[in-house]
C-alpha cells in the first residue's frame, strides 16, 4: 500500500494513513475510505507527511504488523519564520503617587 505518515510520536513506529477509493454499487457515486496502519520503522528517516510504501510481515506487537519499505516523496519542511523582535523594553510600570 501507499500511503501518508500521520503520526511519528512512538519509537520505530509510525502511523500510515492508507486512502482508497470506492465506488457505491448502486448510486455509483464514488467516494474515498481511509485506513490507518502502524508500520514499523528501523531508521529514523520519517517525518509526518512523507509518502510511503509498507508491506505487510509478521505480527511486531499487538497492532503492527506491517514495515516501511521505502520513502516516496518527502514531505518538504520550511525553517519557522522567526517572530518579529520581542520588544523587550517593554513600557515600565507606571509610578504610583506616594502622595496619599
């Protein structure tokens, strides 16, 4: 399967979004299904939004029972824009009149 990484919170474990699409048998209208898949992971080369390719193989743990074979396409990642200079001169307090 093709699929999309969604998650990659878990050590060597990333969760693949697996879309397919249908058709109604009746109305014909044709609609898409997803599918998540925890695949597993042996190097640390993915990020969320890269483009995969996972096989099925024999049962890892509970729920992963398939394994990353390659990258597709890798998802293209932007430094952040760094915010405009914090002013850290912010206004000082104001004084208040001791005369009372």
């Amino acid at each position: 399967f093709e699929g999309t990484i969604i998650s990659d919170k878990m050590q060597n474990t990333v969760v693949v979004k697996v879309e397919k699409v249908k058709q109604h048998p009746k109305y014909l209208k044709r609609y898409k299904v997803y599918r998540k898949y925890k695949a597993h992971v042996v190097d640390e080369g993915f990020v969320i939004g890269d483009k995969v390719v996972i096989e099925e193989c024999r049962p890892i743990s509970k729920d992963k029972t398939w394994r990353v074979i390659k990258k597709i396409e890798a998802q293209v990642h932007e430094k952040p824009k760094k915010p405009k200079e914090i002013e850290q001169k912010k206004e000082e307090p104001k004084e208040e009149n001791e005369d009372k």
